[in-house]
C-alpha cells in the first residue's frame, strides 16, 4: 500500500475550467486509483481540452456518435482528465472520463482501461436514477467491460435510435429507465471519441502550440518528489571517494575538466547551480523520466526550482527570477512571464555507471544533504538517446543502441559515433583535427580509434592512450528520455537515423 501525498506546488500550473464544465474527475483519485490499480506506485493528473489540442476534430467526435453534441458539456473548451497510472516506471494504465446528460442528473462515466488500453471496468458516479443500483450491480458493469471501447460507437441505433432489441448489453431496469440505459451506452461511445481524438493515452501527442503544450503539464501524485536546490556546490577528487564501480552518475566534461554527479545525490537534490570556467550552469535531474540535462544560465540569473509537475514524464522547472515553468527537453518557457525565452542546453554531459569514468583526478560533488540510495533505473523504460544540434533533434532507442553496440552516425553535417554503455548510452563527435574517426571496441572496453589504436574514455572522449593521447573528441548535446516525451516535443524528426 502506498501513501499519495498532495504536492506543494511552487507555482500555480494552468487553471481547469469551471467546475461546471469539466470533463470529469474521479472523487476519491487516491482511493480509487489503488482500487483500480492496486500495485500502483504513482499517478500523473492531466486536464486538456479539444479547444487547445484539436479543434477540428470535434466535429469528428460528432460524426462518431452520429449526433448534435450537448451545447453545455460538449463543447471546445471542456477540459477532459487522463490519469496515467505507473509501477515505478512501468505503465499499469489509465483513466478517464465524461459527463453525459441523464435524466434526473449528470453521469459521470469513467473507463479505466489497461496499459494495452483494453477496458478493465467502468465506473459510474453522480448517478441520480431510481434504478441506480441495477446500473451499479457487479453484473451490468461487468457487462460492459467485456466489450472494447470501440464497440460502443457500433451501438448507435441503440443510445441514438431507441431500437436496442438487439444491443449486445441489456438494460438492467428491464425498461424501468430505458433513457439512462442509453447514456450510458453514450457516453461509453463518447469516451472512444475522447481517447482516439484527443487523450492518446500511451501514444506520444503533438500539442499545436506552446499554450497547448502547456496544457499537458500535469499534477504528479503519489510520491514526494524533492526539491531541494544546490546553489554552493563543493567539490573533491574522485580518487578520494568510494563509490562503488556500479553506481550510477552524470558525468558532464566541461572546458577545462570532468564533474560527476552521483545520481542518488541528484535525487535528493535534482538542482545545481554553479559557475564553472566563467559559466554559470544549472545541472537537473529527473528521476520520473531518468532524464539529465546541464544548462546555461546568464551572469545574474537566480536559475530553477524543481516542482512536483511532469511535462511527457519530465519535471517541469520554475525559473526563480519568473515563475514561469519551463520545458526542459526543449529549453523553452512554457507559459508566463517568460513563455516562449530559450535555455541553451550545455554538451559533454552522459549518464554512466561509476565505472566508466577513468580520469580519477574528476571532480566529484559532494551533497550538502545525506542522499539515500534509490532505485531509479540510469536509463528510462523505453528510452531513447536525443541528440541536439545543427538545427536537428534526432533519437535512437537505447535497445537499437544496445543491439549495435557501436552505431557510426551524422548529426547534420557532424559525423558522431554512439555507444553503449550498460544500460545507459554516450554520443561523441567522431572529428579530430579534421580527420573523421572510426572507431570499434577496445579489448578492455571503451572506444578504439580503427587506424591509431588510441583508446577513448567513454566518459570525457578524451584519448587515454596510445598516438592521440590527450585529444578530445568533439562533445555534443545528448539527453537520454523517454520515447513518447521525445515525439511530443520535437514532433517529424528521425528516429533510429530514419523519418517516419
């Protein structure tokens, strides 16, 4: 069992609309969801709305159920719940829902489906009907569960044209309130429009706009995320540590060195400020998404605030200077004071386990605040490896990258080698001095140059050994995230070195 804690919110995320014309909600989220779910470990809340995501298909969901939409609680702007429930990182399901006009009230219909989005149940509330315990009863719910939500658009002649003699479901007040029976068959034919039309649950989404991308903000619930921020952040060689070899860290190799993060450290504190050669940066984790990222700030920018939002499984960031919150995949403000300024993303920077790392003379951060070991996984379920640059923001999946071990690439015009790394991934610039590089595998491991033999730390691209000792390959803007957060922000760019 698990306790769902509300988040303190540290800034105001974007205001549903009136009670009055919300798509619907369930009363009890907590409860209801452990019901439902009883192996869940968290939840994401999302409130969109067809205004903001697709207008024009509206009128699709009309065609759907093959009638006019209700003026009131079928309009544009009605913004609909999707709760995505998780088991750590893996998906259980989901649940959403729609008011439908009934006869002595609103009903609330709610599908929770599962992560293959097959229907589990259906789930009725403010039902007001005299029969309300026969549309209640294990056997009518039951009922309509063994159907697909599809199959209630094929019930139309029944919802729409009073002739269900021959519907698949029946009425369970034997025609006592024959017109609530047929909402219900409604709204169930409704909630296929809403999912194919406009939720997508389990399939990544392209929001139109920065204001509709901000829309899929949601409210995160279930764990306490940490928000603590580092903005004095001390040092020490890596040689006078003990991390062990397996333990999972950021490694960022910056102008004049190599940092590393420990990622249970992150998790306790998943903001660090700091100024290093002369830049200020913010390093951020998101240990939801598994996704880091090490930023460029301005001389006097007072940096982020980590909030309990996710953004497509990412932590949404504040800026303190603001409060405006921020995308960090794209580095783009999302709404607010700042909407629409950009943060550039810093290259060099990989998740590794502590083994990987063969500059011992690195410089390890050292929290202020006693972390905890985690078991966030280094890479995301279903992650992929998104490269930034060149106007381009390709991904390979971590299991193409694993399976091919080496993959030789272009980033642009910029010939790039990616490489496994247990089951995390690096990318590196494969151009020294003008020569293009190749490279395979080092009989003890990391990169080796095919024509010299010079062997390349997969952490810092710099030469170890042999004839280019020293050098560096070029670094590159790298993140490792999760697919589906991938598609919805940087919508058409090439997966696997290809375009769909």
């Amino acid at each position: 069992m698990i306790s769902f804690l509300l988040p303190l919110l540290a800034v105001a995320t974007l205001k549903p609309a009136p009670l009055a014309a919300v798509g619907c909600s369930l009363r009890n989220p907590d409860q209801d969801i452990q019901r439902f779910f009883p192996t869940a470990t968290d939840y994401l809340v999302n409130y969109v709305s067809f205004e903001n995501q697709a207008p024009d298909a509206l009128s699709n969901l009309e065609q759907l159920l093959g009638e006019p939409l209700d003026p009131v609680y079928e309009t544009s702007d009605v913004p609909y719940t999707l709760y995505t429930v998780y088991s750590g990182q893996n998906t259980l399901g989901y649940v959403f829902g729609t008011n439908q006009r009934g006869t002595y009230s609103t009903i609330q219909i709610i599908a929770i489906v599962d992560a293959s989005l097959e229907l589990k149940t259906v789930y009725l509330q403010t039902l007001r009907s005299p029969a309300f315990e026969a549309f209640q009863s294990a056997v009518f719910l039951e009922a309509l569960s063994q159907f697909d939500l599809v199959d209630f658009s094929t019930m139309a002649r029944c919802y729409r044209d009073k002739e269900c003699s021959e519907n698949p479901v029946s009425d369970p007040t034997n025609g006592q309130e024959p017109e609530d029976y047929r909402h219900i068959l409604r709204g169930l034919s409704k909630l296929h429009g809403v999912q194919t039309l406009l939720l997508h649950p389990g399939a990544p989404v392209t929001p139109p706009s920065l204001h509709a991308q901000a829309e899929w903000i949601g409210n995160h619930q279930g764990v306490d995320l940490p928000r603590q921020v580092e903005d004095q952040p001390r040092f020490i060689p890596l040689s006078e540590s003990d991390l062990e070899p397996h333990t999972p860290v950021l490694a960022w190799r910056h102008h004049s060195g190599l940092r590393v993060y420990p990622l249970d450290s992150l998790h306790e504190t998943p903001v660090v400020h700091d100024t290093v050669s002369g830049q200020r940066v913010a390093i951020t984790w998101s240990s939801p998404s598994s996704t880091a990222a090490v930023l460029g700030l301005n001389p006097d920018s007072p940096g982020f605030q980590p909030t309990g939002d996710l953004l497509f499984r990412n932590r949404v960031l504040v800026d303190r200077g603001q409060g405006s919150p921020w995308n960090v995949l794209s580095g783009t403000a999302l709404y607010g004071p700042s909407k629409g300024a950009e943060v550039q993303h810093l290259s060099g920077a990989h998740l590794l386990p502590r083994r990987a790392i063969l500059n011992e003379e690195a410089a390890l951060w050292v929290s202020s605040t006693t972390s905890a070991p985690t078991s966030a996984p280094l890479a995301p379920t279903e992650g992929v490896l998104l490269l930034q640059g060149n106007g381009e923001n390709p991904a390979w999946k971590l299991g193409t990258i694993h399976t091919e071990d080496l993959i030789h690439q272009t980033l642009g015009e910029v010939p790039v080698i990616l490489a496994s790394v247990g089951d995390s991934a690096v990318a590196w610039g494969r151009d020294i001095g003008g020569e293009v590089l190749s490279f395979e595998r080092c009989a003890t491991g990391g990169l080796c140059d095919t024509k010299t033999g010079s062997r390349f730390s997969l952490a810092s691209g710099r030469a170890v050994s042999g004839p280019l000792t020293g050098q560096a390959l070029p670094a590159i803007i790298s993140m490792l995230t999760p697919i589906n957060a991938w598609a919805s922000t940087f919508p058409g760019e090439r997966l696997d070195g290809q375009r769909e």
